[in-house]
C-alpha cells in the first residue's frame, strides 16, 4: 500500500514522471491550487478530473506564493501536501513556487490540465489569459469547487473583527471580485511618469549578544543582509504589474551609484531616465534588525538631504517642460531628500494634466516635507502623523484633519493613511470613504504606504469610484505588510485573489 507521504515528489522529479509516463502512451492530467481546504467540491474537482485520464498529478502552491488573503494558507504547505496525496485518486503530489501564476503548468506539460469552478467564478484576467496563450494545453474545467473554500473559511473563522467584516459585507453587495478586477484593467492604458527620490534600502539582520562591558552599548553579531530597492523605484515596481509602461526619473549619487544594482531591480516595463549629482551618493539607509524579532535596532542614513545642484536642476526642468504633456498622469514620491526643488515642484504643477504626490515625513526631513508644499493637485497621499504636522491639528479627530487637509490643499482627492485603522479618502465634493485595515498579518511596514500610492492614483485618474479605489489600496496595503521591505511588488492578479477571498459571500 503507498502511504501519502511517498506520493510526494520534488517539482524536477514530477516533471520526469510526466514525460516517461506520456512518452509512454500514458494521459496525464494535472490540477494546481491552494488545497488549503479540502471539501466535497474538491473531492469532486480531483475525482472528475482523475476520470478525463490515466494519471493524476497535483501541484500544491508553496505559502510564499498564495494569494488568497487574510489568515491564509491556514494550514502550512507540507501538510496541505500531504492531505492531497492522502486522498485516493491522486497519483502525484508536488509542491511548487507560484510567483508567476500557472508557470508549473507550462513546465510539466500535461496531457490535460483540469480547472475547477472556482477559477472560472473569479473571471480569471490575467489567469485565464496565461492558460489561453498554452495553445498546446488542453483544458478541461471540471463541476467540482462549487464550494467556495474562500466563502466557508469567510463563514466559519473570524479573521476579521466585527467591524471590519461588516464592511466587507456591505461593500461586496456594491462590488463583486469580478468589479474589482475589471477596474484594474481599466487602469492598464495610462501613459505614467514617476519622478521621485529613489532610495536603496539595505536590512542587516543581527543576533543580540549583549551590554558592552566599556560602554553604554548593546552589542550585536552580524549574520545577513539583504538589499532592496525603495523609494521612487519601489513605486515604480508596482506599477509595472497596474500599467503597461512607465516612465521613471530619479537622481542616482556619483559617489556611490549603484545604478546596476537599481537598474538589475526594475521591472522590465519600468523605463528609467537617471541624472547624476556630483556631491552625493545614491540615497542607501541601512537598518539593523533583531534576526528573530524582525525589530528595527538602529539606521544609518547615507545621504545628502541638500537640494539638488541649480545646473542640475535646471536639466531636469527642462527636460520635464519638453515631456510632461504627453503624460496621462504624473506621479511625484516626494521624499525631501532634495530633488523636489520649488522651481520643479512649479514646473510640475504647470505642466502636468494630472498630479499625484506622496510627500513623505522621514528622519531625514521631519518638520521640513510638508504635503501643503503642492497645491490643486488631483491626489494627495500621506499618513496620520503627516496629515496632522501638515495642519498642525495635534489632537483633532481624523476626519476632522482630513476635512482640513483637502480643504487646505484644494486637490481633487485625499488619502490618508492610518495604520492599524486603515484608512479615510476624501474628494473635492466632500464625500468621505474610511476603510478599515485588512492586514492580518504585519512583517515590514516599510514601503506600503508606496505600494497603496501606486494603485491609488492611477485607479482616480482612470476613474475609479471612491470607495473602489479605497478598497484596492487598503488590499495592496494589507499585502505589501507581508513581506520584508519592498522584497515583492503587488501584482493585479494578487489583489484580485484577496478580493475574491474577503469578498465571498
């Protein structure tokens, strides 16, 4: 008797079988999922699918990769393994990375691939066209899956509060899944140029040893580190999955450019315009960290928080005056590190049709960034402690300080961004959406706020309604958290996979 830990293979050697077994007149069909719960439409799916061949081989996605919300996998990937090789008509089990959706298909090559109903409720997009483009595959959609495992673990596990599913609920009789993706879509055509800071964010992560016995220090032993690239070129990241093309300029240092290690880290629809200032390195902040608690101990900034250089600026002017027109929409990542200067903040105000900023308070800049810098600007994006120094209302209510913020700044719309309360959006009208937070799990903060800007804008300049735009970048938000820094930019097909998880009914 086969146990169902023996039916467990790596990826390579799934993909051997495969060929032997079709080589050897043998039809093979593969489905690919979460498994995270296993019910009678699964059950069903895996036996329909079983029946269309020989052999059943499963792949399982690995927890890194899935996309399924908040509080999942609720069961680790070895065991959502192990319960699919336990079941009788399944033959192999594989576990395999997902990052690029249905990539393990293309690579073993079944004779079949088999799709439940549930792939085909959440109006596929960007799913259903990388199968589609798989001509040689032949796909078989099985009645299985009619049982949603989104909509029973909605039911059955309180992943959220109270207040936050009853948001959920009234905003899912408005908008389905299906809305959400298709005005993702929507915001694909824009023409976007980003201009901004662009950063290098390094992590050191370190062991405690302890108190220095000569010093007032707590000593700690290096054992990692990882670098990411931040700033205007993590905003730019994002988009690339939201838009087809953009365009992007930055300011690297002459002293330390690092400019491949930026350019190896962009997206391939990300086209960058680098200038270079002589008296500065490229912006690195290097931040130690407790390699058990994830903490932050200490940062150190490299840095010239100085304007940039006249000459150079006046490059830039120049160069945005010949540009910017033909540009639906103009995004700036104002971090106040110097590039931003009064006379381009002018420039881009003129000459863009629209404008979006998020203007940015650091330990580089506090006091000194302001987001009433800008004026009648379509977007304004900041956070709590940022809206408050802005409109020097310290204790106010934050609907209040947003009331007072937008007015302030006469823009078309306002994001503030809240933290664990989620967030309040505003427009020109005085409409007021808040939406709470739909993280559940928080690794890093660093660089959600850029990730949700990222959705955010280019969602109100495609014309987005307000509490729909809202939604998606409390979504973004909530998934940017799950990871270190900006180690992984949010794709369209991950927040349509959070949407279709939070939002069934």
């Amino acid at each position: 008797m086969t146990m169902p830990a023996d039916k467990i293979v790596l990826f390579q050697e799934l993909a051997v079988k495969v060929n032997n077994l079709k080589a050897a007149g043998r039809v093979v069909v593969q489905s690919h999922g979460v498994f995270d719960l296993v019910h009678p439409g699964t059950v069903r799916h895996l036996t329909e699918a079983r029946a269309q061949g020989d052999v059943l081989v499963v792949t399982v996605i690995k927890d890194k990769d899935v996309r399924r919300g908040p509080g999942r996998p609720i069961f680790d990937e070895k065991q959502r393994a192990l319960t699919v090789a336990s079941l009788a008509m399944v033959d192999w089990v594989a576990l395999v990375d997902d990052d690029v959706p249905f990539a393990c298909v293309k690579a073993l090559g079944p004779s079949i691939f088999a799709r439940g109903k549930e792939h085909a409720e959440r109006d596929a997009s960007v799913d259903r066209r990388i199968l589609e483009a798989e001509k040689h595959l032949r796909v078989v959609q099985t009645d299985g899956f009619s049982f949603s495992s989104s909509r029973i673990i909605n039911t059955l596990l309180d992943v959220y509060p109270e207040e936050t599913r009853t948001y959920l609920n009234t905003f899912a009789k408005k908008h389905s899944a299906a809305d959400i993706t298709r005005y993702l879509e929507a915001a694909r055509n824009q023409k976007v140029l980003l201009i901004g800071d662009g950063i290098i964010d390094e992590y050191y992560f370190c062991d405690t040893l302890g108190k220095s016995s000569k010093s007032q220090i707590i000593v700690h032993k290096y054992l990692a580190h990882e670098d990411y690239v931040g700033g205007v070129f993590a905003v730019a990241n994002h988009l690339a999955g939201l838009c087809e093309k953009i365009d992007m300029i930055s300011v690297l240092g002459e002293r330390d450019p690092r400019e491949q290690f930026v350019r190896d880290n962009l997206k391939e629809q990300v086209t960058p315009l680098f200038f270079s200032r002589a008296d500065a390195p490229t912006i690195t902040k290097r931040r130690y960290l407790n390699n058990n608690t994830r903490q932050k101990i200490f940062e150190i900034n490299h840095i010239n928080d100085d304007a940039i250089p006249q000459e150079l600026a006046a490059c830039i002017e120049e160069h945005l005056v010949k540009v910017l027109p033909g540009y639906d929409l103009v995004m700036v990542t104002d971090f106040g590190h110097g590039l931003i200067t009064p006379a381009i903040l002018g420039c881009l105000e003129h000459h863009a049709k629209r404008l979006a900023v998020n203007a940015q308070t650091n330990g580089a800049n506090t006091g000194f960034n302001f987001i009433t810098r800008y004026d009648n600007i379509m977007l304004a994006c900041v956070d709590a402690p940022e809206a408050r120094l802005a409109t020097q209302l310290k204790h106010a209510p934050m609907d209040e300080v947003a009331r007072v913020l937008s007015t302030k700044l006469a823009c078309d719309h306002l994001v503030i961004t809240l933290g664990r309360e989620g967030a309040i959006a505003t427009d020109r009208d005085g409409a007021m959406v808040r939406t709470p937070a739909l993280a559940t799990k928080v690794v890093d903060t660093v660089g959600a706020g850029d990730a949700l800007f990222a959705y955010v804008a280019p969602g109100l300049a495609a014309g987005m309604p307000l509490d729909v735009v809202s939604f998606i970048g409390n979504a973004v938000g909530a998934l940017a958290v799950g990871y270190m820094c900006n180690k992984k930019s949010i794709d369209p097909r991950d927040v349509s996979a959070f949407a279709q998880a939070v939002l069934a009914q």
